[in-house]
C-alpha cells in the first residue's frame, strides 16, 4: 500500500510541474526503469556471490514491472482519434470545448474530472459542460463538482446533441474558425488533452 500510495504521489507530482498529459503519463515508466538499470549495476558491481550477480538482471525489471501493475498502459491511453466536421457552432461555440453529457454518468464525472485539470492548468474560462436532460435536478452532482470553474449547462436539444455524439457519452467537442473537431470517450487520450490544452492557453 505504502509503495502504491508513493507511485500515485510520483505521478501527480510529475503532472503539478506542468508537464503535458503524454509525458506525464510516459515518464514514470523511465524513471522506473532507470532506477531499475541503477539497482542492477549496484548489485553487479559490489555482490560476490555469482548467482546474485547474474539474478541482478531479473531484479532490474521488478520496479518497473511492480509499477505496470498497478498502473498498466494502453495503447488507447495515447489516443486522438477524433473526426473532423464543418465548425458545429449550434453545439460549440468558437475556440470552446464542449463536452456533452447525460445525467448519471459515471464516464462523464470521470471527464469532468479531467476538465477540472485543464481549467486549473489553463485558467480557460472556455469550457463548457453541457448535460442531455430537461430536469435541472439532474445537473446538481456535475455542478457541485465543477465548484463553478466549469460551465455546466442543461441542453434540452437531444436530437442534435445527439447526433453529434452518436449516443456515446461523454463526446468532446473542440470548434475553431474552420473546424469542429469530435472525440468519443473511447477515442481521447494523452495526445489529444495535450492538443486541446495547447489551443485553450491561447
């Protein structure tokens, strides 16, 4: 637990910094890995006993491997497969991103949460939240949570909204002057939060 505890830390600390998503995510595994390659020649250089020396190499990728397990990588986790539309101005407005949500979602708290970092990261004032529904009551777990940073906003336009999002929630929205561009849940990752970091700082 206590080395679980320290991992979780190393990666939060490695993201306050003020490294992007993808290197945030990439670097701990470096570091795992060094400090793998670090204890192996240490083993090398001052064990006498042969058996020790050569079981060395299989020591040097414990750090490593301990920490895949507890946080494995996919190649999912890098996505930014989005799909490229004319500018969608009644979904999003320009230089915004929109990100369109149901009520009860466990995927759409989870994507606040992500939201809530690129306010904090940003200071963007340009996000907004917007949730399918036409009973305001239905908002109030995404409001709480936004703590009024994020824009959360009832959206009674299904039919559009849903289009656009293929019924797959949450759907991210990014609109520029000559673009909108779409990500499903199931299709942004490290790539792409870096992207829309990039065009919300400027």
């Amino acid at each position: 637990m206590y080395f679980v505890l320290r991992v979780l830390i190393m990666e939060r600390f490695i993201f306050d910094l003020g490294l992007g998503w993808t290197m945030s995510k990439v670097l701990p595994y470096f570091v795992f890995l060094v400090l793998g390659l670090i204890v192996m020649v240490f083993i090398r250089k001052y064990a006498k006993n042969r058996k020790l020396r050569i079981g060395a190499i299989v020591v040097s990728i414990i750090p490593l491997s301990v920490y895949f397990m507890i946080n494995p990588i996919y190649e999912s986790d890098f996505a930014n497969d989005f799909s490229s539309h004319q500018p969608l101005a009644n979904i999003s407005e320009v230089d915004h991103l929109t990100i369109i949500a149901i009520p009860n979602c466990q995927y759409c708290r989870e994507a606040l949460g992500r939201l809530m970092k690129i306010q904090e990261r940003t200071s963007s004032v340009k996000i907004d939240f917007k949730v399918l529904t036409s009973d305001s009551l239905t908002l109030a777990p995404y409001i709480d949570e936004a703590n009024g940073l994020i824009n959360v906003v009832k959206e009674e336009n299904f039919a559009e909204f849903e289009k656009v999002a293929e019924t797959r929630f949450p759907t991210y929205v990014y609109t520029s002057s000559s673009e909108s561009r779409v990500w499903h849940n199931d299709q942004i990752g490290t790539r792409a939060l870096d992207w829309l970091e990039e065009q919300l700082n400027k």
